[in-house]
C-alpha cells in the first residue's frame, strides 16, 4: 500500500492477512534469492533517456528550424505526444511511487518530470497514490471514477440521459485529459485538498504546494509556449494548435492504459457497510477491482511501463515496474492458491473492448 497518507475514516477487514503475509514473503525471497534490489535497474535508467529523448528532441529541432513544413512538424508533435505519454508512464509513475529509487531525493526530482510536462506531482500523488491506490473502485473515495458531468464510471454514480451515449462520445473525452489537469483541475484538486485536510496530512504546506504549482506553470507555459512564438516562424495559432494535439495524444494514450485496468466489465465496485468498512482487507480488495491486460507483448508493456501489470502494480507500488513481468506468476499462482480471482484480459484489445462494453452497461439507465 501507498504510504502517502489519507485522513479518510474508512477501513479494511482486518482478517483475510495470510494471503498478503504469504504473497509479501514469497515476492521478498524473489528479490534476494535472485540479489535483486526493487528499483530502477539499467533497463530503467535507458528508458528515462529514451522517453525524455522523444519529448525534448522534436521540441529542439522545431525551435532550431530544423524541422520545417507541415509534414514533418506534424511528425515532430506526434512523437512528443507519445513522448509525454512514455514520461507519465514510464518514468514519473514510478517515480512518484517511491519506486525508482531508494534515495527520496531522487524519486522526489524525477517525480517533478511531472511538473515539467505540465502537471503537478503533489496533486497527483494524492489523487493516485492516496485516494485511487487506497480506495480503488470505491464510490465517493477514489476520484478515478468520481462523476464527471457525462462520464459514468461506477454503478453508484448518479444517472443521467447523456450517459446512454457515452460509450461512444467518451473515447473522444479522452484526449482532453492532461490538458484539463493543465489548464484547472490542479487549481481546483489543490484547493480541494487544502480544505479537507489531505494537504495538511502528507506533510505539506498549501503556501509552498501553490508556490510550486504557480511557479512550474509558469516554466511550462514559457518553454512550449513563448519561447516557440519569439523564436520560430510559426504563429501563434499554429504553435497553440500543435501544444493541443500534442497533449491530446498524450492524454488519449494516457487514459486507455489507465481505464481498463479498473473500469471493465468483471470488476467489482464495492461499497462500505455501515460501520464504514469494506468486507475485504486492502490485498484482497485489489484483486477484485483490477484486471491486466496484454502481459504477453513485451513491447507494449515496455512502452506502458509495466501497467499492462496492474494488479502487481497495485499490490506492490514500490516496486519499479521492471519487476512485475517475474513476480506475476508469484502473484497468480498465490491467489489462485488462495482461492482468490486474478483477473486479466488477453489482449490490449481484449481490454478495450471490455472497458467498452462496461462504459455501455452503465449509460443504461437503472431501474
């Protein structure tokens, strides 16, 4: 589990704990039979490079003129798209889990490649790391499926007319993801998080997270911005058009890696009794809420770091993604033996039409 911390009342089952104590054990012999350590090896360290390589290169040969003509900036904004995706992805995740490192320092200044791409780090560590990775799947806790306005994303949000089209019109939703995160939803989530006390709760201070949310907006905006309209020929307009598809790219990527690991059809959303605890202690809870997809493309689980891997990212965040393809069968083979579902979709595809077919079931309207 996460060890952010959440001010939230709700608990776990406390009983259920042989099957976490047995799959921790087995997965910590894994790494010390086999002398490994749980974070970024060189394999990690490449694809860093490799990631912030396909986002900057384009960047600098665009703004050195290099790169000319429609065709070829078209391609340009293309591969930074995918570069921005393969950062979030692959290199601040992990980062922002611990997992890259055993040194906080270093975790923490990785971490803030969030920053640098537009977003804010502190607002998504609680957002992710606090309320998604805590309480995942779970209505009114985890904001991954709170509603949002035409999306219904859990049985127990409220209906409305709109939603019976959203298997349709959501896919194209999608894109607008990290550029809503740039644009307001980190104004609105520090705010939010300043009044109910999450802030406050991991240590920080709402003065220094406002300082640092302003003041990296600002480095944004001037380096994918203001320094392309003093120094290229392009216009204003061109250069807002190109930060835009760029973006959506990256958030489309973004969000169909991350949807259909919890909103697919055979996932469970379940809701707390009414002494406000859930019937599954955190383990088993990850398990019934999760699914994988796609684990046998080693490209694609290159590219996604890891997150095709999702119920061992769930169960082992601080572990770095690089791991989880050797201690899924740990994992598999110990719930199996537990009597315990791991869920996993053969294919990407598989997975998207899954997510499909859920995001159609809860556009019905209930009786």
């Amino acid at each position: 589990m996460s060890t952010t911390k959440s001010p939230k009342t709700l608990t776990f089952a406390p009983s259920q704990r042989e099957f976490s104590a047995t799959l921790n054990k087995r997965v910590g012999e894994y790494f010390k039979v086999n002398g490994l350590n749980r974070h970024a090896d060189l394999e990690m360290i490449f694809k860093t490079f490799f990631m912030f390589g396909m986002y900057f290169i384009p960047y600098g040969l665009i703004l050195g003129g290099v790169v000319s003509g429609a065709g070829w900036l078209l391609f340009s904004v293309v591969i930074m798209g995918l570069g921005l995706a393969g950062i979030g992805l692959s290199v601040m995740h992990d980062a922002n889990h611990g997992a890259y490192s055993k040194k906080k320092w270093v975790n923490n200044f990785v971490g803030y490649s969030m920053n640098l791409i537009g977003a804010n780090a502190f607002n998504w560590k609680i957002q992710h790391n606090v309320l998604h990775h805590t309480y995942t799947n779970v209505h009114e806790e985890d904001e991954d499926i709170s509603p949002r306005g035409v999306l219904r994303l859990t049985p127990h949000s409220e209906w409305k007319w709109i939603h019976k089209y959203q298997h349709v019109y959501a896919w194209f939703l999608y894109g607008l993801m990290t550029i809503a995160w740039m644009v307001f939803k980190d104004f609105s989530r520090l705010d939010r998080y300043n009044k109910n006390g999450l802030t406050k709760s991991n240590n920080s201070d709402v003065s220094k997270e406002w300082l640092i949310l302003i003041f990296t907006k600002i480095v944004y905006v001037s380096y994918i911005f203001v320094i392309p309209v003093l120094i290229t020929p392009l216009a204003w307009w061109q250069i807002v058009i190109g930060i835009f598809m760029m973006h959506y790219i990256a958030g489309f990527l973004l969000a169909i890696i991350f949807q259909p690991a919890h909103v697919i059809e055979g996932t469970e959303f379940p809701l707390p009794d009414e002494k406000n605890q859930l019937e599954n202690n955190w383990a088993i809870h990850q398990l019934i809420t999760t699914t994988n997809f796609g684990n046998k493309s080693r490209w694609f689980s290159w590219y996604v770091g890891g997150l095709n891997f999702q119920i061992e990212h769930h169960l082992f965040p601080n572990i770095c993604h690089v791991h989880y393809r050797k201690i899924s069968n740990i994992v598999k083979e110990t719930a199996l033996e537990f009597g315990l579902p791991y869920k996993s979709a053969r294919t990407f595809a598989d997975a998207l039409a899954g997510h499909a077919r859920l995001l159609k079931q809860l556009g019905v309207q209930p009786i």
